[in-house]
C-alpha cells in the first residue's frame, strides 16, 4: 500500500514543520511501522528547537524516562539563545505591543524607519533582531507568535531577499495554525512576488515555483474553494511546465481536482495531453485512470484503475481529509471522486455505443442494477443523457446523434464573417495610417 | 634553366646531408631509388621500409592515366618555355588546372600532386626569369606579351592557394630529385620519365615516414639515438657533453632562440628541428625552461605535418602525447609555474630555478595544444581506410588522448580555470557519445590492457632519461591510467555537468546535442526530447558553424532511431523526414558526398566538404536510418492514404514516401525486393490490402535489424503496430461496403484480442475518423451512412472554399502590414504562438533550460502533442513561414530556397531544421 505514497517525493519541497502533519498522518493510517514513523519525527525535529516535543517522543519510542545527553544539552542552548534574541528584539517588540506607539506608523515606510529611529531609538539592527526572534519563534513551534512578527517585520523591512523569506515564513506558520484564508492570502501574495521577480537563475525560479505548489497542497484540499483554485494556479503554463520537469507527481493532485471539478472541459482536454505525455516519468493510479477513459478507451482497465484510486485517496494525507460526523468519519472527495470517476467512463463509453447492455454496463461503473437503473434515469431526466431504456432487453438505446447538415454548415461560415470584418478593419486602419505619414 | 631552379632549392647544410646521406646509403644494402625518396631522416634504416615500398607501388591505373595526362602537359609547357612562347604556355597552363582537378578527383586526397607544385615553381621562375630580361620582352610580339602579362596575373592568383605547399617545396625539393638533377641535366625530356614514378613515391613516402617514425621511437628506447644524429646534432651534442656542469642557463637559452628562431626558414628540417629542441628539454636547466622548450617541442611537432588537409604522423602524434604528459608533470610538481597566453613574460623569466617561490609565468596554452592533438586524431581517422588494420590501430589511440584529457582537464580544474576545463571536457564528451555501451565496455578493456603494456614502456623511458643525465628529472606525477566510471553514462554525466556549469555558448550547445545523441542511443526517448525542447536549440542551430549543424543532425537522426525503437512511430517519423526530405542523408551527416546531377562542386568546396566527414566508426547506418524512415511513414501513410483515398491530395504525411509509392506503381512488373526501398514498398502493397503477415514477412527478412540491440522486442514492436494499421487502413477502406462488422471476426483476421480491437475502434469513433458505433450486446460495430445530397455536397465545399478565400487574403494582408494584428482561425493561432514564443525565446540563453521560457516551452510541449497531425520536434515552426514571420531574424531563411544547392551544407542545414515548405 505505500507504493503510492508520495510523502517521501513531497517531503523534500516542504518546511520541516510542514511535514508533521503527514507523519502524523501516516502514524494514523499505519502505513509504515510505528517505529519508523517515530524515528523520522525525531530526526525532524533535531534540526527545530522543538526540543521537549522531541524528548517526549524519544520516551515513547524506546519507552524509557532517560534522554540523551545530547537532547538536554541542545535544550539548554535553545533556552539561553531564545533568551538572547528576546533581549535583542526586546525594544521592537515593547514598541509593538503599544498600541499607541503602533499608531504613530503611516504607510510609507521611509518615513517609519527614520521616526523609529529618531523617537525610539530603533535601528536596523533591532528590526534584523525582530526577524531572527520570529524565525526562533517558529522553529520552536510557536506559530502565531511567529506570524505576527512576521507581519511586522514585513512592514518594516526594506531589504526585498529577507521580506520573502519573511513571507514564506508567514505562509508557513498560517498553515501550521490552519489559518487557511490568511494562508490564501499569503500565497497569492507570495505568488506575484515570484512570479514578477526576476530571479538571478532561472532554476531558482523554478524551485521556488515548485515549493510553492507543494505548500500550497494544505491549502486547497481544505479550504472550500480549493479545488477550483489548484486549477487555476497548477494549470497556468508556468507551473505545468514546473511541474513536468521537476515534479510529475504532483500531477495527481491536478488531476484529482480535474475530475471531481466539472466544469473545466477545456482545460481537461489540454490536462489529458499532458498526462499522455508524462506517463513514462510519473504514473499512478490516478492519472492512469485517466489515461485509460481519454487516451486508450480501456473501460476495463479504468474499471480496475477506479478501485485502486479509491485505496489511493484514502492514503493520501492531502485528498484523504477525514471530516468527523457524529460518530463515523467519512472521507468527502473520495465519494466525489469515485461519483465523478463513474460519470467520466459512462459518459465517453456512451459516445461510442449505440446499444449498451446494462448489466455490463452497471459492472463497469461498479453499481447494481436498481441504483444503477435509477441513476441512468436521472441522467436522462436531467437531460444529460440522449438515450432511452429499453427495459424488455435491458439495454439502454442511444439515440443517434447525427450532425445537422445545416448546422454544420452554419459552423463553417460563421466564423468568416468576424474575419473579414477585421480584415477591413485592419485595411482601412491601415490606409489611414498612410496619408497620416 | 632547371639547373637553376634545382640548385635554388638546396641550402649548405641540405648538401651537406646529401652526403652524409650518401654515405649511408653506400654502406647500406643497394637502394631503391624510390626508398631514397624517403625524407632525410629514414636512410639508416631505409632498408626495413623496403618491404612496405613494395606493398603501397601498385598504383590504380586511372590515378596512373591521370598522373600521365599532367606529366606530358608539363613536358609540353616545357618546351614551350624553352621557345619562350607564351602564347602555348597559357594554354597548357589552363589545362594543367583542369588536369589538377580531375587528379585530386581520382586521388581523393586533399594533396596537390608534387608534380603540379613543381611545375607551379618552375613556371614562377620562368616568369621571374621573363619580367627581368627586358630586352627579350621587347623583342616578343604583341601576342605573346599580352599572354605573357596575363600569365603573370593568372600565376599570381593561381599560386596564392598553394602558397605553403611551394614555400615547402622551395625549401626541400625531394632529394630523389636532387639526385635526378644531377643525371638529367642534360637530359630533360628524360624527366618526364622519371615524374610518372612521382604518385607512387608520394605514396610511399607517407607510408615510409611512419615506418621511419616508429623505427625511431625504438632506437629511441634503446638509447642509441644519438648516433642517428645529425652531423649539426653532434655538434651541438658535443657542445653539451663537454662537461655538464659548464652548461648554464644561458647557453641553453641561446641554443632554445636560435633553433626556435631557424623555424620555418628555409632548409629547416622539420624532423631535425624536433629532433634539437628535445634534446635541449634534455639539458634545460630549471623546470621552466625546460617547460618553455617543450611547448615548442610541440609547437615543431604541430609543424611536421604536410598541410592543412594531410594528418600528422602518427608517431609523432604519440609523441606529441607524451610530451603534454611531461608537461603537465612539471606543471603538478612546480605548482607556481603558470602556463598563460596572454601576457609575454620576461626574458629571463624562466631562468628562476626550481626553488623560485613566486609565481614563473611561461608562454603556452595547454587547451589549445589539447585540441590541435585531438584535431589530428580526427584527421588521421578520417584519411586513413576504414576497412583496413591501420584503422583499428589507430583507434586504439584513444584512451591515449583520453588520459591526456582527463589530466588536463583535472589540471585545470585545480588551477581554477574551468572555461578552459569545459573545453577540455567537451572533448571528452565527444569521443564518448557516441559509443554504446558494449564499445565503451571495450574501450575500458583496452585502456585497461595498454596500461599494463604502457608500464613496460614507461620504465625503459626512465632508463633512457638517466642515461642521457637530464638535468630536470621529471617525474611522472599525472597518472598514465584512465580512469572510467563502469557507465558511459556516468562519465557523460559528469562532463556534461561541468560543461553547462561553466562552458560557453558553442560549447554548452555541443554537449547539450551530445547528451541528447546519448540520451538517445540508450533509448530514453522522452528525457532526449525533452532536452531538445527545453534547449530551443532547433531555433538557434542555423546560427550556428556547420559541424555544430551536422552533429545537430546526427542526433536528431538518433533520436529518431531511439523513438522508433521505443515504438513512437510519429514521433520518429517527424524527427527523420526531415532529414530525407531534401535526398541529401549522407551530406547532412557528412558520412559521404552525394554527387548533384546538376552542379559540380568546386574543389575547394569539395575538400571543405572532405574536411568535415564523420570517421567511419561514428557512422550511422544509412540503411538502418532508411528503413525506419520509410517504416514509419508507411505506418502513418497507409491508413491516412485509405481513410482520405477520395481525395488524396489533401493530406499527405510523408511526400517522399508518397513519391516512391507513385514511382514503384508505375512499374509494370515488380520483381522481388532487393534494396530496403524495395522492401518498405512490397510491405506498403500487402499492409493496403490489409494483409499485415505478408507485409510484417517482408520487412522482417531486411538484414538491418540485426544492427539493433534488443532486436527481438523491437520487431514485435513492429508487428503490433502492422497490425493495427492494418486493422485501421482495411476499416477505412470497407466501411463503405459493411453495415455492420462484428468482433469475433476482426479479431480473427487479425489476430488482435478483443480488448486491443475494442481501443483502436473507440480510438478511432472518438476521433471521428469512423462514422460508427458499436452495439454492445451483439459486439458489433455498426456503420453509420453519412450520405449527403449533392447539394449538401456542394454546399460543403463552397465553404471550405471560401475559408480558403479568407484565410488568403488574411495571408496577403499580413504579408503587407507585416502581421500580427490579426485574430486568425484557432488552428492557426496555436502555431502563431509558438511561433512568437520561440522567436522570443530564440536568442535567449539556453542552456539554463529555459525555465525562464516557461511560456515558450509550453507551448513547445503544447505543440508537441497538439494538433491533428504530428507535430514533432520542430515541425511546428514549418506552418510558420506562409505566415511571414516578417520582422523576425529570419530573413535570411526565405531565400534559402532560391539559393538552393549553390550553398555549402551550412545553408542546407537551414533548410533542413527549418522545413522546407513555403
């Protein structure tokens, strides 16, 4: 089962403190031993000033009530280089913290450095101490303080360089906090700024593209309107060829968000070109259910594919978001997935039948009979479906769909209208422009 | 008056030589006189080449007939000069070049026959001759003055060209023929005899000089050199051995600027002058000089080859080999020497000794050197016969040079110099991408084994040094071992790293064409193409020099080999087409030169062509390359041919496949295939009819696929993909005449099973391509009947018409007002923008893979996969040109066409990876 585990593939493009919530995830779902598990959050934490967090986890593991010498001595450090910052960022923050003070601030910037530094005696020393206090902050897990830091930090800083990192730090203690429309914000924020910076390489560029997309992944699988979102940002030509040449696996996602989104038929198209493409440098079985109903017409094998996605889905610390109701826990995009999934093969195995036998069909979708026999109806009610039924054979009837001549003809003139209006737009543009020189 | 040219040629010290010569040859058995004809410094052991002589005299009767027709053209222009009738000698001038011609034809060597540039020199001097004697001018009459003048200017232009081969000869007129001299004085129509001996003795010269060389090298071990030298040597050699400690610094300076200073002059053996500055390299007193003296060592060496066209000697290249090793030992063991040429450094400068602790600045440049000795490897490879011994031996030189330029690049990188380094690797990179693994497996087994040979070599070396007490011992610090990682792929890896980290432009662009030909060779199509695309280097490689354009077209041939293999017929096909597109494989590889039916190329175009030839073993199959041409476009054509066979004009896939169907047609009676052509198209007649066994049969019994490594799965390959067409031409082409068609009953003419049916026909009902459906519970497929009325028939084609109409005078208008403005139909529009990403993106930096190209990359990849038809690497620039790209830097491209063949390969690579449709 853990084939298809991409936390090793992710892992790498996020924040160390990102990456606890898909250990813990793994933890739940028991995907690898305990032991494993525990040993990778300790490891991840020896490079955080988590240090308690780590303890505890080491008395968990080998089940002792010693810590190593190491562990106590790294506390200490922690405590006393905390102590120092404080200390350092200690004028800015009581400036902060005042609300009075705070109001003296105006939106340019120059002008709140020089009074900062005229009235309060506040330099760029304190500011730069501001910005270590909030990184010892969230390396020590405390997220909100970091953010708020970080908030003023920005406001303050004029270096470009420190107030993206700034920013990402921001990003990343919101989504710690699971703060996700500030988390939004952030990104979107975050995304101008890397889109429109000119980077000094263009590998930098790509990387930060790519940290991106993965940080982002908290984010639209719980925000409500992520899905759509994911779309919007993966899509863009800029990420998809980031995504191709450095990431491939996060084609699943961007393929997930596909299905269960209806509404992007064109889009899809291009998607399903893309996933042809890359099948020899990522496959799961997500994108190779597409690849079956688009690309190879397999309903058998998308059939097979559809129950493994399930498995997939669940696994998956991103898609599997369990949402708790009363006392059973359901996972919401699996049933949307599997729903939309269904509709996909049905809609294209339609497209190329005329008669269709419907006990096969409702095995291929994975449905019985009745449920099967009352979900074609609806389609049909809803008019979604040009068909009938004919019950005596059990066979569903499309009706034949052929292209109106007339139409058909309509369509190719159409166009040639628009067209030679701006040709004569053009040439009239043009002949006024000549006298004119 | 040939006396007078004769005794021109010999300075002092030659006639003295031709003593001692003499001497030799007296003591030595009776010679031949062609033996003779060796340079100066075989005499001792002429005897041993005698054998070889006998071997290489047989020479082919046309080259004779040839070499005969000139003779007797100089015996004429001879007397004509003895008369002073200028008149006939113009004319027998013009027909000595033409003659020329015709022998370098025959020859295909790129080397003026001794005979012509003799002839050159005594027509110079006859003219010198004429002009000074004034009194005679006046005398001639009016015709003959007016040929005499407009010889003057025709010699003067003519001997430019051969200015160096006439200076040489000047300077050392064989002595064979000095020897002649002295007989024929009196006697000059002998000579005439005597010249037709003149192509066999180049001949064995050549081949005399090696053996010579390799002799040499032996003495050279054995320690007995010093006899051989010359009487001057000696001289100098006793100067040296009075006593060792009186020899200073100075004196070897003197020496080292007196016999550097003799270089090139007249009567300046070549060989002796080597022969000199590596003694001194034996006598030098502190490591830098004796650095300085073995660049120039080198430098001589360089000089020892014939010409511009001619390799160097293999032996000396050997040495050459050696001496670059030595010096990048001096160079390890004295790291404050710095080899530099860009500043002049002091006279003195190499005067400070071993113990010196600043920085020594000696005149040199290692990459260079590096590649002049790479440069002659390639030369050499490309003269010598493939098909004989000779070749393979020499191939067997490779590791040599390769642990030359892994020392040197790992010098490099260590000093910091990495520009220089990428240079260095890049001449790795391309001695190995090519190699598949099993070659690169033996060539570590070879290096592997010349090691252990090497070691033997290397001690009798070091005796041979303390025998003749150098003052700087050198000892060897570089390692003589190479050292490969077990993978081609590894090493390649490596290199190329290095390269885009820190190469220039040319040189990233090469090994970005390497990796991918790599890339390609080992099968893995999709990184190859991705790094074709993501390089842009399709946009930029008609700026590029014409041997970057031909390796450009070696890895598209690749990797059109490799998507085959992998079983992407499109995608082969659309890398290949192009190269067959124009009927030039062999030049746009430079494996051959193709004869044009209607233009003669120059000689000096032809030799340009001779000069850029692959080696043999780089070759890669033509038949090979044909055949999955030709495969591939007849898997693409036949269905495309049924499903449109109403109106075929209108969309053809490969027109020259389409153009051999036609000429192969025509024949009224087809006999069984010989040539792969022939095959492909017996092939092509089964897969029409359907019949894929015949047609799988026919071009399974082709001998090329043995070429092929996985051979086995190729061909199975193959025939699934025989099959489906054929499934999808015989479903084009009964449609018509089925209501329906069951299941059970393709999958039995087929032998297809039914899930692969049920794909290929949902493939096709979705595309539209078949106006179908199936029926489910029966398993049928049930033809739908798309019958129009005429006047619906009509009425379809009125429109298409008139998009026509619009679509050219859109076209028009922007030709005019130079585009762009216009909203033009979407099946354009995506081209369009390709088109303007890549023009963007063109001269943008490349090697950064062009992430900061994300556009244009997409919408490369977008195109790649777009579109009805396939839009394979590079094809989608091809809609381009009928859109007028019209301020873009392209104008050069729109005349490539009218140009047409009068243009070196340079222009027709532009033609080729722009597409040739206007």
């Amino acid at each position: 089962m853990a084939t298809y585990d991409l936390t090793p593939r992710i892992g790498p493009n996020l924040d160390r403190h990102l990456v606890f919530p898909l250990l813990e995830f793994l933890q739940e779902r028991q995907l690898y031993p305990d032991e494993q598990i525990l040993k990778a959050k300790i490891e991840l934490l020896n490079k955080t000033n988590m240090v308690d967090y780590a303890m505890d986890i080491h008395k968990s593991l080998y089940h002792t009530d010693d810590v190593p010498q190491d562990m106590v001595e790294r506390r200490v450090e922690v405590v006393a280089r905390l102590k120092a910052l404080e200390d350092a960022a200690a004028p800015l923050v009581t400036f902060l913290q005042n609300p009075n003070a705070v109001q003296e601030l105006r939106a340019d910037k120059q002008y709140n450095l020089q009074m900062l530094n005229d009235r309060y005696q506040i330099g760029p020393d304190q500011i730069e101490a501001l910005y270590q206090y909030a990184k010892f902050q969230f390396e020590c897990g405390n997220y909100s303080g970091a953010a708020d830091y970080l908030y003023q930090y920005r406001a303050l800083c004029t270096n470009s360089e420190r107030s993206l990192s700034a920013l990402w730090g921001k990003l990343a203690a919101e989504i710690l906090m699971q703060n996700w429309d500030t988390a939004l914000e952030e990104l979107n924020r975050l995304k101008e700024i890397i889109d429109s910076k000119s980077f000094s390489s263009p590998l930098n560029q790509v990387q930060s593209r790519i940290w991106l997309m993965h940080w982002s992944l908290f984010i639209f699988f719980n925000h409500d309107n992520g899905r759509t979102q994911i779309i919007d940002l993966f899509n863009q030509d800029k990420y998809l060829n980031a995504i191709q040449t450095s990431a491939p696996h996060l084609l699943r996602y961007l393929a997930t968000a596909f299905i269960v989104n209806k509404r992007r038929r064109p889009q899809f198209k291009e998607f399903i070109k893309v996933i042809q493409q890359d099948q020899c440098s990522y496959k799961d079985p997500i994108t190779e259910f597409l690849a079956c109903v688009y690309v190879n017409y397999e309903f058998d094998g998308a059939q097979k594919k559809m129950k493994e996605c399930e498995e997939v889905i669940l696994n998956d610390p991103f898609l599997g978001k369990r949402v708790e109701e009363g006392n059973f826990s359901t996972v919401p995009l699996k049933d949307e997935f599997l729903e939309n999934a269904r509709l996909f093969i049905f809609e294209t195995y339609c497209r190329i039948h005329q008669r269709i036998d419907m006990g096969v069909l409702f095995e291929k979708l994975n449905l019985n009979y009745e449920e099967g026999e009352r979900w074609i109806v609806n389609l049909i009610r809803n008019s979604k479906l040009d068909a009938k039924i004919d019950s005596k054979t059990g066979t569903v009837i499309m009706e034949p769909n052929q292209p109106n001549v007339y139409e058909q003809l309509i369509d190719h003139t159409k166009a040639l209208q628009g067209r030679t209006y701006k040709l004569v737009g053009q040439l009239l543009e043009h002949a006024q422009a000549q006298p004119a020189r | 008056m040939a006396s007078k040219f004769w005794t021109q040629g010999g300075s002092d010290t030659e006639e003295e030589e031709t003593d001692i010569e003499d001497e030799i040859e007296n003591g030595g058995a009776g010679e031949t006189t062609a033996a003779a004809a060796g340079s100066r410094y075989l005499q001792t052991n002429a005897s041993d080449s005698d054998d070889s002589d006998g071997q290489k005299r047989v020479v082919r009767s046309a080259k004779d007939k040839r070499f005969e027709e000139m003779a007797s053209t100089v015996d004429q222009m001879k007397n004509a000069m003895k008369i002073n009738d200028w008149v006939s000698l113009q004319e027998s001038f013009d027909k000595i070049n033409k003659q020329l011609e015709k022998v370098m034809r025959v020859t295909e060597s790129d080397r003026v026959p001794n005979l012509y540039i003799k002839c050159l020199v005594m027509l110079e001097d006859f003219l010198a001759e004429a002009l000074a004697n004034k009194e005679a001018k006046k005398k001639m009459s009016s015709s003959n003055h007016k040929a005499l003048n407009a010889m003057k200017q025709k010699l003067k232009k003519n001997n430019k060209q051969y200015e160096e081969l006439i200076n040489k000869y000047r300077e050392n007129p064989e002595s064979e023929e000095e020897k002649f001299e002295d007989e024929d004085e009196d006697e000059d129509e002998d000579e005439s005899g005597s010249e037709l001996e003149d192509p066999s003795q180049i001949a064995a010269e050549s081949s005399d000089e090696d053996d010579e060389g390799e002799d040499v090298d032996d003495d050279d071990a054995d320690g007995a050199w010093e006899k051989k030298l010359s009487k001057k040597e000696k001289l100098m050699d006793r100067e040296f051995k009075k006593d060792p400690s009186e020899i200073t610094w100075d004196t070897v300076n003197k020496k080292f600027k007196e016999v550097v200073a003799a270089r090139g002059r007249k009567g300046t053996g070549k060989f002796e002058q080597v022969e000199q500055l590596t003694f001194l390299t034996k006598v030098a007193k502190t490591p830098a000089q004796k650095l300085e003296i073995l660049f120039s060592v080198i430098s001589a060496q360089f000089d020892v080859n014939p010409g511009l066209s001619g390799h160097m000697p293999i032996n000396v290249w050997k040495k050459c080999v050696q001496n670059m090793l030595v010096i990048l030992d001096i160079l390890v063991q004295y790291p404050n020497i710095v080899v530099d040429d860009m500043v002049e450094p002091d006279e003195n400068e190499t005067q400070k000794g071993a113990d010196y602790d600043g920085t020594i600045r000696v005149w040199g440049n290692l990459v260079a050197f590096l590649e002049r000795i790479d440069n002659e490897f390639f030369k050499s490879l490309q003269c010598i016969d493939p098909h004989t011994r000779e070749y393979v031996e020499r191939l067997r030189d490779e590791p040599l040079f390769l642990v030359l330029a892994q020392n040197v690049q790992e010098y490099l990188e260590r000093i910091g110099d990495l520009k220089s380094a990428a240079k260095v690797a890049l001449r790795r990179v391309e001695l190995v991408y090519y190699k598949p693994q099993e070659v690169y497996d033996a060539m570590r087994q070879l290096a592997v084994l010349s090691e252990d040979g090497e070691k033997d070599g290397d001690e009798t070396k070091v005796e041979e040094t303390r025998g003749t007490s150098a003052f700087v011992v050198t000892p060897e610090l570089v390692s003589r071992k190479l050292t490969f990682p077990e993978n081609s792929r590894a090493l390649m890896d490596i290199l190329v790293t290095l390269i885009y980290k820190s190469g220039d432009e040319r040189t990233k662009a090469r090994a970005m064409l390497c990796d991918i030909y790599h890339h390609a060779l080992f099968d893995e199509f999709s990184i190859a193409r991705d790094l074709l695309l993501m390089s842009h280097l399709q946009d930029t490689i008609q700026h590029m020099d014409v041997s970057t354009q031909i390796l450009f077209n070696r890895a598209m041939a690749q990797v059109g080999l490799c998507a085959f293999r992998v079983g992407l017929i499109a995608e082969g096909h659309g890398c290949l087409s192009e190269l067959y597109s124009g009927g030039r494989v062999k030049e746009l590889l430079a494996q051959g030169v193709s004869q044009s039916r209607y233009h003669e190329k120059t000689p000096e175009q032809e030799r340009l062509e001779r000069r850029r030839q692959m080696p043999y073993h780089m070759h890669i199959n033509l038949e090979l390359l044909e055949a999955v041409h030709l495969i591939c476009a007849m898997l693409l054509e036949v269905p495309n041919m049924a499903a449109n066979s109403l109106d075929a004009k209108r969309k053809v896939i490969s027109k020259t496949f389409r153009r051999l169907l036609e000429v192969s047609e025509r024949q009224p009676f087809t006999g069984p295939p010989e040539n792969v052509r022939d095959h492909v198209m017996a092939a092509t007649r089964a897969l029409c009819k359907g019949d894929f066994q015949k047609a799988f049969d026919v071009i399974n019994s082709l001998d090329v696929w043995k070429l092929l490594r996985n051979r086995e799965s190729v061909l199975e390959m193959l025939k699934a993909k025989i099959k489906e067409e054929a499934l999808r031409t015989y479903l084009f082409t009964y449609c018509f005449s089925y209501d329906t068609l069951g299941l059970d009953q393709l999958t039995k003419m087929f032998d297809l099973s039914d899930a692969q049916i049920h794909s290929i026909v949902s493939k096709m009902l979705v595309n539209e391509e078949l106006h179908a459906s199936w029926d489910q519970p029966t398993r049928c497929i049930i033809f739908h009947d798309v019958e129009y009325s005429r006047l619906q028939a009509l009425a379809f084609q009125l429109t298409e018409k008139l998009s026509i109409l619009a679509e050219s005078n859109e076209r028009a208008v922007e030709a005019r007002f130079g585009g762009g403005g216009l909203d033009l139909p979407l099946r354009r529009r995506d081209n369009q923008e390709y088109a303007a990403g890549t023009a963007g993106g063109g001269g943008g930096r490349w090697p950064d893979l062009s992430y900061n190209q994300g556009r244009q990359g997409s919408s490369g990849r977008a195109a790649y996969t777009g579109g009805g038809r396939p839009l394979a690497l590079g094809q989608a620039s091809r809609d381009r040109s009928s859109q007028s790209r019209g301020t873009g830097g392209y104008s050069g491209r729109a005349g490539s066409g009218m140009r047409g063949y009068q243009m070196d390969a340079s222009a027709r690579m532009v033609s080729l990876s722009r597409g040739v449709r206007g």
